[in-house]
C-alpha cells in the first residue's frame, strides 16, 4: 500500500506542503513514518519483523523493543494500526497491520489539501465535503 504508484515517493515532504497532522509532530514522528512505511510496502507483521525494518531507517537504528513496542500501542490505541493474530493450529502470532486511517495521512503527507482542490471537479469537492461535514457533526465537535 505504498503511495509510490501514486506519484508520491516515501520520503519526507518539504515543511508547509502537507497538512500538519499530530502523528508527523513531535519524537515519535520518525517512529511513526518507520512504522507505516514498513507496513505499507508489506503487511501484517510482527514486531520482531517490524524491529528489523525499523532499525535501517535514519535514527532509528538502535531502537529498543519496548519502544517500538509501546509506540505500536499508541498507534494501535488511535486506529492507526491494528493487532490480528496470526496463525494456524497450535502457532499464534500477533502481528500488526495498517489501518485506513494510517493509509490516509500518509497520502496526506505527500499530498496538499490545495494539491486536491486543483485537479478536482465540482462533484468531487462536494462529494469531499459532505464526507468532512458527515465526520465533523458526528463527533460533535466544536467550533
């Protein structure tokens, strides 16, 4: 699920391009780009699987089980990953798989809400908005 086949590469994105989300901000920003990126070009997988792609990212490359560990939680705990178990007969494995939520920011990453505007259609954008509209007075927010 890798958002290379869309144009967009999986790297980091120039600052003020994308919009900003609180899973790019902060320590756990690059664990988290680790984390998706690795399950977007395979998944599901362990963490003892995710350990090893993780560590070749920049930065990463001695991260502790346990962060990793509690950083999957966290994702896990917004929807942004989720825990399956795995496995035939006596054999279970939990491992970990992207979400559509994760899917969605990454895609957002790379791409400008005005890169969205351009090249869509009236239709498009209205359809667009009743989605954003549908969420937002779901969830009773604010504002």
């Amino acid at each position: 699920m890798c958002f290379v086949g869309l144009g967009v590469g999986c790297e980091c994105v120039e600052k003020g391009k994308a919009v900003e989300l609180e899973v790019w901000v902060g320590k756990a920003a690059r664990t988290n780009f680790a984390i998706f990126d690795t399950l977007s070009r395979e998944s599901p997988q362990s963490l003892k699987q995710l350990q090893r792609h993780v560590c070749k990212y920049p930065g990463l490359e001695e991260i502790y089980y346990a962060s990793l560990t509690k950083r999957l939680h966290c994702l896990e705990k917004k929807g942004y990953v989720q825990q399956v178990v795995s496995g035939s007969g006596g054999l279970k494995v939990r491992v970990y798989e992207l979400r559509l939520k994760a899917c969605l920011v990454m895609f957002l990453k790379h791409v400008s809400l005005q890169d969205i505007l351009d090249v869509a259609s009236d239709t498009q954008v209205a359809c667009l908005l009743l989605v954003l509209l549908n969420v937002y007075s779901a969830k009773g927010f604010e504002g």
